[in-house]
C-alpha cells in the first residue's frame, strides 16, 4: 500500500483551493493499491487556507498565524492512516510543509527552498516509511513507460 498526497491526484486540498495533479504519479499508481492523505486539512485547516511555510521548528502562515498545532495534529492522523493501512512507502508533495520529502520552504514567503523535510514526512519516515516524491516518481516511470 502506497499513501499519497492529495493534492498529487488532483484533490483540491491545497492552500489555494487548488490542487498538483501529477499525470506522472498517477500513471505510476495505476496498477498498484493507494490511499490518500492530506496532512493539512486532516489537521483541520481548510481549503483555500493562507499558505504556511517552516521557519524556526514553527510552521507560520502568511498572516502571522502559528498553525504547527494543527500540522502535527495532521501529520499524527496521516500515519495513523498510513499504518491502519499498512503503507510501506509514500508518494509525497515536494517543497510542502507538511510533505516536503528532501526540501521545504524557507519561511521567508519568497519562494526559497531550502533542504529540510515537511513533518508529515519526517513522522512517516520515522514510522519507517518510505518516502519519494512527485519528481522522483516522474524520473522512474519515465524510464519505464
């Protein structure tokens, strides 16, 4: 069982009310059993929601609101999910503050990336999960199909 980020299969979960419907992971995923989960609105935080960033161990939105409680409180619902499930890897939205597998935004609001993960993907990680993301699995399914 594969645990997937949302937004990747074209849920509108994301902050913007949007989604990031990846034609690749879902080409990958078609013969294979998958849940998904969105770490964020498992935490309770709508969509469209202020967009969030890490910065300092606090996960902060755009207006100043500290919301890592409800970060954690997803991130701790998306591996109970996972496990229930019995996932042994995820497919996750790089560069997300829940989901950032190899990189997150700085904090800074101004499209910086740094190298950090998101702490949906650090719990699931932990769980021994694991983890890759949108672009790595684009990079294997285009060297097979």
């Amino acid at each position: 069982m594969i645990v997937v980020s949302a937004c990747l299969l074209g849920k509108n979960c994301k902050y913007n009310g949007g989604n990031n419907r990846n034609e690749a992971v879902l080409a990958y995923l078609a013969d294979k059993e998958y849940c998904f989960i969105c770490p964020e609105t498992l935490g309770g935080l709508p969509s469209p929601r202020p967009p969030a960033e890490q910065k300092d161990g606090l996960v902060i939105d755009k207006e100043g609101q500290d919301v890592t409680e409800a970060f954690y409180q997803g991130a701790k619902k998306a591996l109970q999910i996972a496990q229930n499930k019995n996932a042994t890897s995820a497919i996750l939205k790089e560069r997300s503050p829940s989901c950032g597998v190899h990189f997150i935004y700085d904090g800074s609001f101004q499209k910086k990336v740094i190298p950090g993960m998101g702490i949906c993907a650090q719990m699931l990680k932990e769980a021994g999960i694991e983890l890759r993301n949108e672009e790595e699995i684009a990079a294997i399914y285009n060297k097979k199909g």
